[in-house]
C-alpha cells in the first residue's frame, strides 16, 4: 500500500454501555494520528449495537471508502468496528481492501493491514470464517432434521386430496370453484382432477 497521508477515525460505543461516550476513543485516536503525523479527514461516530452493519456512520464510512477518500480507517478496537461474527468482519476488512484503503486497530497492533503480521492474521480470521460458515450450515441442518422428526416439513405445506370427496361433491352437480372452496384448495387442483374423480 502508498504512503498513509489520509486517515478516517471510526468510534462507537453501544446504547448499552452505560457511562461510556465516543470522547474518550477519540482522544486516543487523535493523539495517535498526531504522533504519526497523519492528518485526519474525517470522523465517523456511531452510538448503536455493532451486531448489524445497519449503522448510519459504519455506512457511510464504507461508501467514502469506495470513492478512496481517505488512505486509512483507525478503529480503537475490533470489536467497536463490527460485532458481526468473524465471517462478516473479514467480509468488511477484505472490502477496504479491495478499495486500496488500510484498516488499523488502535490497541490491538497486530490488526494492521500495513503491518508484517497481515497476511497472517488475514488467514486465522479467513479459518475463524470458514468454521463459522460450516457451524451454521450444520446448526440449519439439524434445525431442519429436528422439524422432520417433529412432523414439520419444509417449503408450501401438502394438500392433502380427497378424490372421493370430489368425486361426491361433482355427482351432487357442485360446481369446481364450489367445490375447491368447501375443500380449501385451488380450482386449478380441482380441474386437474376433475376427469380423474368421473372414471
């Protein structure tokens, strides 16, 4: 990467911690920049959980990102950057990344996209990720053998046809939308079946 001369800070604090503001992350963060001699461009400030990339600031952190408007984003740590699980945190570094911008944690040196430990740390967090990824698809896959053996069954519920009560109701002179109402099911299943039920 080119020398660092832009940097964004992104601070948060939870709705949930209580006692805690943005001011105190901000000061370490500008003092830091002052020792590097990096100049800030811009701050972005979020107070909400960072379990969702659905914050306003986060946001528009990532868009300003793509227009490669700063060299670098320094966070105080990972875990006010995204609380998401490793997979979507990796999702959000890789994509910086691939905007040509630099990501940094303030105390915690060795998550450092300009550091000699990158690579390495890149590849724990991919392995975390991949772990993640096969932990989820086994915990829907028991979900969905769980539901099986229960009774529950996936996608549109079966309707369950009565040929003999059509046939019935079709003696009995009903017509197919009369008698896809009384039995709860489409005329277009009725009509399928309706020469089926007078052999």
């Amino acid at each position: 990467m080119s020398q660092i001369h832009r940097v964004t800070l992104y601070a948060r604090v939870s709705t949930r911690d209580k006692g805690q503001d943005v001011r105190n992350q901000l000061a370490q963060l500008r003092e830091f920049c002052a020792r590097q001699k990096w100049t800030i461009t811009r701050e972005f400030v979020d107070q909400a959980s960072a379990k969702t990339g659905d914050r306003p600031q986060f946001k528009a952190l990532m868009e300003a990102a793509s227009r490669r408007e700063f060299d670098l984003v320094l966070f105080w740590s990972l875990d006010r950057f995204s609380r998401e699980g490793v997979l979507a945190t990796l999702q959000y570094l890789q994509r910086l990344t691939s905007y040509g911008v630099g990501w940094r944690s303030f105390t915690e040196q060795y998550l450092d996209s300009c550091g000699v430990f990158r690579d390495a740390v890149l590849s724990i967090l991919a392995t975390i990720a991949q772990q993640e990824r096969v932990r989820i698809s086994e915990r829907v896959t028991a979900g969905l053998v769980r539901a099986r053996k229960q009774g529950h069954v996936g996608g549109r519920p079966r309707i369950v046809v009565d040929r003999k009560r059509i046939a019935e109701l079709r003696a009995a002179g009903k017509t197919r939308p009369e008698i896809a109402a009384e039995l709860g099911m489409s005329t277009r299943t009725v009509s399928r079946l309706w020469k089926d039920v007078a052999k």
